[in-house]
C-alpha cells in the first residue's frame, strides 16, 4: 500500500561529513527538511557543547534584531516581507552581519539616547514656560483676593498679608515677597516671606496638598494652576497631565520642610525670579530655547526614522538568515566528532524513498564549501521502532492533525485519515443535515480556500481564526455533505422544497386540512401515488404536524444504527490489513476472526432485520404482511439474546418475519457466546504453548530465543512497531491484558452501537431547533403586511440571521463536530488503531522560521 495508507518507510542512517564541509551539508539538508538526527550527546551539557559559541553569536544577532524590530513597530513602519527565503549565509558571513547589527544599535540607542536627552530638556523648558506664565498671573492677582480664596495659612498670616496690602507705595509684587522689608507693628520683626515654584503631576496634587497642610501646620500658602495639555514623558513617551504650584512661607525651617515634601512627590523645582523684569527676561529666553530645540528634535527624529527605514527593509531576511545559521549550528551540536577531530558523525532517520534527494543535496553542500572528500551516507541496522510519517498536502494536512490528536499511529499501521475524508463530514452531515446551513458553511469553507494565499501571508495570533482557516477544507466537505443529507432530509431552514411535486394527494376540504389537528393521510388509500418521492423525503411530511417526529424518529433512528454498524464493521476490516501487513497469525486467527463474526451475527443482523422489515411490511400489502403485522425490531433482538419467544404483534399475525428466524436466531448468538472464549484465551494458550515447545527442544535456550529475537527485530527494522511482541511478557500479565481487551471489546459493541444513536438525537434537535426558529421568529416578521411590515420583516430578518449563524451553524455545528470526532476516535479507531508511536520531525528551515525560530532538540 503506498504511503497514504501507511506511514513512510524509514531507515536510520549513519552520516560521516569532512568539518569544512558540514556546515554547508547541514544548510543543504534543511532546505530540504527530510532528515531527523538524533543526539549523540546526551548526556554533554549544552554549554560543553563543540558550536555553543557561535550559537551564543546568534542568539545575541537576535536580540540585536529583536531590538530593531521594536524600534520599528514602535514608529510605524512596515517591514519588507516578499515571501522568500534567502540560503544560510556562509559562516564567515557571521561576521559581516555582526557588524552590520551592532552598527545599528550602537547608531540607535545613541539617537534613542540624545532624543531622550533632547525631550527631557525640552520638557524642563516648557514646564519653566508655563511656570513663568503662571506665576506671572499670581503675582498680578490682588492681595484682598488672595485672601479671600485661600485658607492654607493662619490668623497671624492674614493679618500681615492686610498690611502688606495697605502698602499703596511699594510694588504689589514687594508686597508678597517682602522684597524692601515690610515692618510689622512690633519693632525690631522683619517679615520677608520666601516662595519654591514648580509642576507636579495632576493626580498628586490633593495629596500633596494635605501633605504640605498638615507637615507645616498650616504656615504656607499655596496656589496652583492647571496645565491645559498633556506634557510628554521622555522616557515612555506617554502623555502626562500636570499642574504649576508657587507655595509662600517664612524661614528657612519652613523652607527646607516643603522642599522635602515636594521631592517625596516627585515635584519639579524650577528657579522663578523675584522680580518681574527678570522673570519676562527668563521667559523670553525659554521660548527662544525652546524654538531651537524643536528644530534639533525634528532632526533626531528623521534621522532615526531614516535608520529605520533603511533596517526595515532588510529586517526580515535577517532574521531569517540568523535563526538558519542558528538551527544549523545547534544541530551541529547533536554530532559527534571523530578520534582524528577532523570529521564529524551523525545518526539520522530518513525516509526510504528520499534517500537518493538526500544524497544529492549532501553533494550540493559538498561542491559550496570546496571540499574534496565526499560525505558519506551509510543504512544501518538497528533494533528501535522508526518514528511515523505520513506525507500529506494543504487538503489532507487538516485530516492527518484529527487523526494524530488521538496518537500518531505506530510505525507502518494503518493510517485511518484517508478514510477519515470521506466519513467524517458525512457522519457529520447526518447530524447537521439542512440545505441552508450546509450552505452557509461550505460558502465560509468555499471562501476560505479561495483566499488561502492572502490569508496565509497575513499570519494573525488569533488562535481561534487559525483553527478555522487550518480546518478550511473539512469545513467546506462538511458543508457539501450536510447540503446532500439537507437533500435526503428535504429539509431548508425547516422548510421543504417541492422539486418533484408531491406523490400524495388530499381528498379532504382546505377547512379541514387547515383546521384538523390529526389529519393523518393513509397510504393504503388513494392519497397515495403508490411510488416513493424521487429523491430523498416526500414535502408532504412538512405539514404533518401530529405524526411529523413520530415518522422522523423513527428514520433517523434506524440509519443511525445501520451507518454505525458498518462504520465498526469497517473498523474490524482494517485491522485485518495491519494482522496482515505485520504477519501477525495469532491476532488475524484468535482476534480478527472472532471480532467480526461477533459483530456480523449479532449488530449486521439487526440491520438485516431492519431492511427486511421495510422490505416485506407495508399498508399496501394483504394482511397478514400490513404495517400492523410489523414486529417490533428491538423487541425482536432483546428476545433473541435473552433466548426467549417473541410474542405477536397482533391477532393472527406471523410471530418471525421470515422462515427459519428463530433457528438462525438461535445459532447467531450461539456463535457470538463462542467468540468470546475465543477472544479470551486463544492467543494467551498458543503463546504459551509456543514457549512450552521452544523450552524442550534440543539447542540451548538462549540460542533459540536469540534467533527469535532477531527475526522478530530484523522484521521490525522493515515493518516497524505494529507487531506484538510477547516474549518478555509473563503470561501472567499476557492473560490479564487478553482478558481486559476481550471484556472492553464485547461491551464497547453494545455501548458503541447505542452511541451512534447521537446521530439521530443531534439530526432531530437541530431540525426542531431550526422549525423554533422559523416558527416563534422569522414567521412574526412574514405574517406583518404594509410598509410598517417591510420594516419590521427586515429587523426580525436579521435578528433570526443572527441566531441562525450563530445557534444552528456555529454552536449546533461545533457541538456536530465534536460528536463526530468522538464516533471516530473511540467507536472506529478503537476496532485497529494503536497509535503508539512518535512522529517524525525533521530539520527543517521551513518549521523553524514558522514557529519564530523555536529549534527543539530531537533525541
């Protein structure tokens, strides 16, 4: 079988590369990405290693880049991304592009450094400009007003300020500051009153109010102003609000007290002068200083923001190249080096068939870097199970992800995901079936796949958008196949399409159809044409309001039942290929066997019996082969395993519905009751039989359980790890795990049969929920007539869109999904699959540069 249906041949491989060569080797075999190297140093610590330096040099080209990267986003400014990937520089490039980063940076943070410098001075001089503007308006406001609007200072304050106020001679800025010495009434006091200004931050200031209250017992006066824009912070650059204060006190006590409070609170203290010629003088000074500042700031800026331009350009091409560089060397890192120093081993899976490409690109690495001593590529034998690969494309990707979310399987084991396109949205169609949702889903699915290009290179964090686009084409199958069942179903937004017209006729009164609530329609009469609808449910089902589900459940129920039996049956069949493939006789005779003949003699004859119902029972036929007559098929199964008689339906009705049924009855589940010591003790009592006979024959022991290992082993190098291998087991454990097996798959039959039934559950909710939807919502809207009732239809049209999308297409098609996924995991995948194994993970550059540069060491 080829490698959709079973995982890649492997082969581990042994490579010798001159050291000249093997950085170029290495480049080479990760643009290719079919090679997975193992550690040969597991046990060197990984700052011992031989290449821990020069991974060290890129890990710090990193952070320079990281850096950059920063710089950029922060401005603004879109970086280049033209979709290629450049080759991994030479190692001697390393260099090169160490200097061209440390260049940058350097050149950067210098310009980073002097704008911040620049801003900080710039912010110094515009917080002293408004300090000046205000304080000007301070001092020209009248003392009496001072008075009256202020109530930071004492009594004694007051009365001193009226003073000083009563002095019509003197400047009013005098008056405030004591400037000529204002005398008191007493003789020989001075009173000159000294004042701090400065800004402090907006939201500070009430504390820094009751702050300066209560530390000076309220001896000062303070006055403040807001400023009305926002100042920008130089070091993050937010923007900060902040107000100007002037605080007045007398003595140098009072002095040093408010000068610590305004440093507990993080105040600026700018110098004010005293008179106000000085203080216009300053200001004019400040507005001249601040011009030029501006013009110097405007080219910082574009300076740096041509240093950035030029970076972004090549920035991504950068990263590239560095985190290349940086997963060759940490690979490097998994080598060994031989005794001589000058040749360099690794061990390597590979896929058989990639052998050859691998070979030529080692060649091509070799021609790059000059040497003359070609690598050497050698198959080795080994004892290990291979890990699991399976090719796959952009349309089988999403299904592989679903199967190895479960397990990857085991090496060379079935792979259930080609099956897996097929079964999984039709199983979810059964479930979702509506032509109008399955529309709706496969258009967003359609939509996805047609945009895949442009919405790939877009490459968003938002995981829950990823999850949709990676899934784009099982959506868009879902959709496809939920419009066929809407089909079968004869079901659109809970309503019918009459494409064929209706095989039933009334013979009844429009009044009495329309007001008759169990109106039946007999198909023994008349009413009915006598052939079925052509294509999936008749219309007619959809006015029939009193035995609509009755009909309905019924349906639904029966194909759940059947779609389910052979999903498992088919489960079974392909562990028969894995016993095959694998030369497993004892679980093909004493597992497969049994397994299927249980399944068949009991589940696929209920189907049987379910075809034959609807087969020979019909209102059309002559009694005693009418609808009455129809036994009841699950009555009939309970009685055939409990070995009881079934009773009639009816009064002179046929008790079996064919000749012979309680015979087969009978043997079926006689067969099935012999499977089950089968399943139990067949492979358990052949295994020991087996050792019994290999401990008397006539070579040693250990000779003969050599051979066997080895030809057990030498099966595994080519077949991998899905065969069985017992000899190290105790029988006794063998036992216990046969016996478990047997007990988990004879019930698991009953228990996933009946779990199937969540087809017909999850199908008849989402129909009832779409017929509520129609019937309490969008039907308000059509019943309206006029304009009044256009507006209206459109706001209920839109309302019952909303809830459609996101009731019945995202939450019910979710909750489908999810049901689905189970049916396939622990209904189908149990019957064959093991998923035991380890995925392959080979070095490649395309994985690396996807997931931002995260190089994992393979063991």
């Amino acid at each position: 079988m080829g490698s959709l249906f079973r995982s890649e041949e492997m082969a581990l491989c042994q490579l010798f590369l001159q050291s000249e060569a093997a950085y170029a080797c290495v480049s080479e075999l990760g643009e290719l990405g079919l090679v997975q190297f193992r550690d040969l140093n597991p046990d060197v610590n990984a700052f011992q290693r031989k290449f821990v330096n020069e991974v060290r040099r890129c890990d710090e080209m990193e952070r320079k880049l990281r850096y950059l990267e920063k710089e950029i986003k922060k401005d603004g400014i879109p970086m280049l991304d033209t979709g290629e990937s450049p080759e991994a520089p030479q190692p001697r490039e390393m260099i090169d592009l160490e200097a061209t980063f440390e260049k940058l940076e350097n050149e950067l943070r210098e310009v980073n450094q002097n704008a911040e410098a620049l801003k900080r001075n710039f912010l110094e001089l515009t917080e002293l400009k408004h300090i000046l503007r205000k304080t000007q308006v301070f001092f020209d406001e009248s003392v009496p007003m001072v008075y009256k609007s202020t109530s930071t200072y004492s009594s004694n304050k007051y009365r001193r300020y009226l003073q000083m106020a009563d002095n019509q001679n003197e400047d009013e800025q005098a008056q405030l500051l004591g400037e000529e010495g204002v005398r008191a009434n007493q003789p020989g006091q001075n009173l000159k009153l000294g004042f701090v200004a400065g800004v402090i931050s907006r939201e500070k200031l009430p504390a820094f109010e009751r702050m300066l209250w209560r530390a000076c017992r309220g001896n000062v006066f303070l006055r403040q102003a807001m400023i009305e824009s926002p100042l920008e912070d130089p070091t993050n650059g937010d923007q900060v609000y902040k107000s100007v204060f002037i605080i007045f006190f007398q003595g140098d006590q009072l002095k040093t007290r408010v000068k610590k409070i305004c440093e507990g609170f993080r105040a600026t203290l700018y110098p004010c002068p005293e008179a106000p010629a000085d203080r216009r003088e300053m200001a004019m000074g400040v507005m001249t200083r601040i011009e030029d500042l501006n013009t110097v700031l405007g080219q910082t800026q574009d300076h740096r923001h041509r240093v950035l331009v030029a970076a972004a350009k090549n920035l991504k091409n950068w990263f590239v190249k560095v985190r290349k560089i940086k997963a060759i060397y940490h690979t490097l890192n998994l080598f060994n080096l031989d005794v001589t120093q000058k040749c360099l081993i690794a061990e390597c899976w590979v896929p058989l068939l990639d052998i050859e490409t691998i070979q030529l690109a080692l060649r091509r690495g070799t021609e790059r870097s000059g040497s003359s001593v070609p690598p050497i590529l050698n198959r080795m034998q080994t004892f290990e199970n291979p890990p699991t690969y399976n090719r796959t494309n952009k349309f089988t990707k999403a299904f592989q992800a679903l199967i190895d979310a479960y397990g990857v399987a085991s090496y060379r084991e079935m792979n259930p995901a080609p099956y897996t396109i097929i079964t999984f949205p039709f199983l979810f169609a059964v479930m979702f079936g509506d032509l109008g949702h399955g529309a709706i889903m496969a258009l967003f699915g359609l939509w996805m796949i047609r945009k895949e290009k442009g919405l790939a290179a877009q490459k968003t964090d938002n995981e829950i958008w990823n999850i949709f686009f990676g899934g784009r084409y099982i959506i868009f199958l879902m959709g496809v196949f939920s419009m066929y069942t809407g089909l079968i179903y004869n079901d659109i937004f809970s309503k019918s399409l009459n494409i064929f017209g209706s095989h039933w006729h009334l013979s009844y009164n429009k009044s009495t159809v329309w007001n008759n609530n169990y109106l039946q329609l007999s198909p023994a009469t008349s009413d009915y044409e006598g052939t079925p609808y052509p294509f999936g449910m008749d219309p007619i089902w959809q006015v029939a309001s009193s035995n609509k589900i009755v009909f309905q459940n019924a349906y639904k129920m029966k194909i759940s039942i059947i779609f389910g039996v052979l999903h498992m049956i088919f489960g079974v069949i392909m562990s028969w290929h894995n016993h095959t493939y694998f030369r497993n006789r004892l679980s093909l005779l004493y597992e497969f066997i049994p397994q299927l003949l249980f399944l068949v003699v009991l589940f696929f004859y209920l189907v049987l019996l379910m075809f034959i119902k609807w087969n020979r029972y019909a209102a059309t036929n002559e009694f005693p082969m009418t609808e009455a007559c129809a036994p009841s098929i699950l009555i009939t199964f309970i009685d055939m395993v409990l070995f009881k008689n079934s009773k009639a339906p009816g009064k002179d009705c046929n008790i079996y519905m064919f000749a012979g049924q309680s015979f087969f009855q009978t043997i079926f589940v006689l067969i099935a009751l012999a499977c089950i010591p089968v399943m139990l003790l067949g492979k358990p009592i052949k295994i020991m039989q087996a050792r019994k006979l290999a401990n008397e024959e006539v070579q040693p022991i250990t000779g003969a359980s050599d051979a066997e290992v080895g030809g057990m082993s030498n099966g595994g190098g080519s077949h991998g790890g899905g065969g069985e291998h017992h000899d190290e087991e105790e029988m006794s454990e063998i036992f216990i795990h046969q016996g478990i097996h047997t007990i988990e798959y004879v019930l698991g039959s009953v228990s996933h049969t009946a779990s199937y039934l969540r087809l017909w559950a999850l199908s008849l909710a989402h129909a009832q929920l779409a017929e509520v939807l129609w019937s309490m919502v969008l039907s308000l809207g059509l019943n309206k007539e006029g304009w009044l009732g256009g507006i209206f239809l459109t706001v209920v049209f839109a309302f019952w869109a909303v809830l459609t999308v996101g009731i019945l297409v995202l939450m019910e098609g979710l909750s489908a999904f999810l049901h689905t996924l189970r049916l396939h995991w622990v209904e189908f995948q149990s019957k064959f699959y093991m998923g035991h194994g380890y995925a392959f993970q080979p070095f490649s550059f395309d994985t690396i540069i996807e997931n931002g540069g995260a190089v994992t060491e393979t063991e």
